[in-house]
C-alpha cells in the first residue's frame, strides 16, 4: 500500500484536519466508540461509522466530500434495491469487487487445518477493509433525473470518471482505507486512529477467515447448536433463528467456516438485546471479548 500523498491530498488534509480540530476536541483515540465520539454507536447503523454519508458530524460533513461522494444515504454505499453486483452471493450488494487475492493465515491451526480463501461474508467487509476499493465505489448510484446512475463496469473494476459524475462533486479523493488514515492515524491528536481496522490485504496477522469448525468430539471446540439456510450457529435462547448477537458459521460452498461476519455484525448490535440502545463496540455480536472467544473454543 502506497501512503504517499499527491498534492491533491496535500492540499485536502490540512483542511480536514482544520475542521477536526473543531469538532473533534473531544474525540478518544483507540478505537472511538466513546459517548463524547461524534459517531454516538447508539440505535442504529445511521449512527456508526458505518454511515459512510458522515451525518453524524452535523453540518461539518460537508468538509469530508474531498474524500468521499456524499450520497446523502446511508444503506447504499452497501446495498442497492435494482442492478446489484452479479460477480458476488451478497444481498443486493453494491460495491465494486474486484477479485483480490489474500494472503492468507499461515500459523499453524490446533486443528491441523489450512485456511481457504475468504468467503462471501469476509469479502463484504474487505471490500472497505482491504484498502483496495474506495469507500464511495458503488455500482447504482441514488436517482439521478437525466443523468447515468449506473455503470455495469463498477461491478468487478472502479470507475473514477463514473464516480466523478455525481451532482455538486469537487474534486475527490475516492479514499480508501489507506488514503483514510493520512488523517486517521496514531500522530494526529484531532482523530481516532483506524489502524486496527485497516486489514489490508495480508490477513496472515488476523483470526483465520474460511475455516471450517473441527471435529468437536476430537479438538476443543464447541458444536454449533442449530443450522438454518447456510448458516450453523450458537443458539443460545433456543427460538431456532440466527439473531445479531449469536456466532456462527458460513456455508459459501465449502461447508461451514468462520469469517469477518461470523463475529462482527456490520448493522449492530444492541447491548443486551435492548433495541434503541447503545451498541456493541466495533460492530461485535458479543459484548465480552472473552465470552466471543469462548462461544466456539472450549478453554
């Protein structure tokens, strides 16, 4: 990954940092899901950094379109109701997916088991999280009366002179992860820190993604208690359905196997179940680190 900054970004990230500095006094900077963060993590996705449109930051918003295409909604820099992304198995998914190669886990597993490539549910979260699409790259824009909203193209490559078309654009940076964290990094005191949530392309130091669940009667590990669709998880208040805040595991074709979604729940997830509260921090399903871990290994 290229850090380097062309002189567009030198120009662009004074003035972020400029406008951070004003409202983001306040700001933690590990992983920044503290009440006094602008980005409240209470109720729902809107209220998240996963809300790509920055709403969240009020009318200072407007001073991140250097970085992004503000499409003034929040589900669709994810998902599109018509003329989703053919080349992957994701709900009405509507980003770009390139194809990228992983490096993957190579440690060696109590199991004996070698990692496959990620699944379907670890490339939706890669495809922000890798650091090789931008955050904007969609394949169907919101309506636009008159002009192209949609380019078939953006499914496996990213079009910056089609992202360039949106209404009101200034110039912009189409940021990826690792133009993000020009700003967003451990020597700017005006913003938390992204690090930890900049995979890259090398997951040889993250939790192995497509893994199938060992033998249970032979390594320590716990059974999945139910299987609905393509999906075996923990159901821990036995109603027979896989709800935001139970593990499981993904069934892309290769049996079941842990990825990103098998613990993280991009939407959110409520603490204790209570809707309309806060949410988990970094979009777990489980509130105690160790309870995640010890959901599916038996330590």
């Amino acid at each position: 990954m290229d850090y380097s900054r062309s002189s567009k970004q030198c120009k662009v990230l004074p003035l972020i940092a400029a406008m951070l500095t004003t409202i983001g006094g306040g700001m933690v900077y590990a992983d920044g899901w503290d009440p006094a963060s602008k980005a409240s993590n209470i109720d729902s996705i809107v209220n998240t950094r996963h809300n790509m449109t920055m709403s969240y930051l009020g009318g200072a918003s407007v001073n991140m379109d250097s970085s992004r295409n503000d499409y003034g909604e929040v589900c669709v820099y994810c998902h599109t109701p018509h003329g989703a992304n053919s080349t992957i198995g994701a709900p009405l998914w509507n980003r770009t997916n390139p194809g990228t190669s992983y490096t993957l886990y190579n440690k060696p597993l109590t199991s004996g088991q070698t990692p496959t490539a990620p699944g379907v549910n670890s490339l939706v979260c890669l495809s922000c999280h890798d650091g090789t699409v931008a955050i904007d790259s969609v394949i169907n824009m919101p309506n636009r009366p008159g002009l192209s909203s949609y380019d078939s193209t953006q499914e496996t490559t990213q079009n910056d002179a089609f992202l360039d078309t949106w209404p009101d654009n200034s110039p912009t940076l189409h940021a990826k992860f690792g133009d993000c964290m020009q700003c967003h990094n451990a020597t700017n005191l005006f913003a938390p820190d992204f690090a930890a949530f900049f995979i890259d392309t090398d997951l040889r130091d993250d939790h192995p993604v497509g893994v199938s669940l060992p033998d249970t009667a032979i390594y320590d590990f716990n059974a999945t208690t139910a299987t609905t669709g393509n999906i075996s998880f923990y159901d821990t208040n036995a109603n027979g359905r896989a709800d935001s805040n139970e593990l499981r595991f993904y069934n892309s074709g290769e049996g079941f196997e842990v990825e990103c979604a098998s613990c993280h729940n991009p939407h959110g997830t409520p603490v204790n179940g209570t809707p309309g509260g806060p949410l988990i921090p970094s979009f777990m399903r489980v509130n105690e680190q160790s309870t995640l871990c010890l959901t599916c290994h038996n330590k």
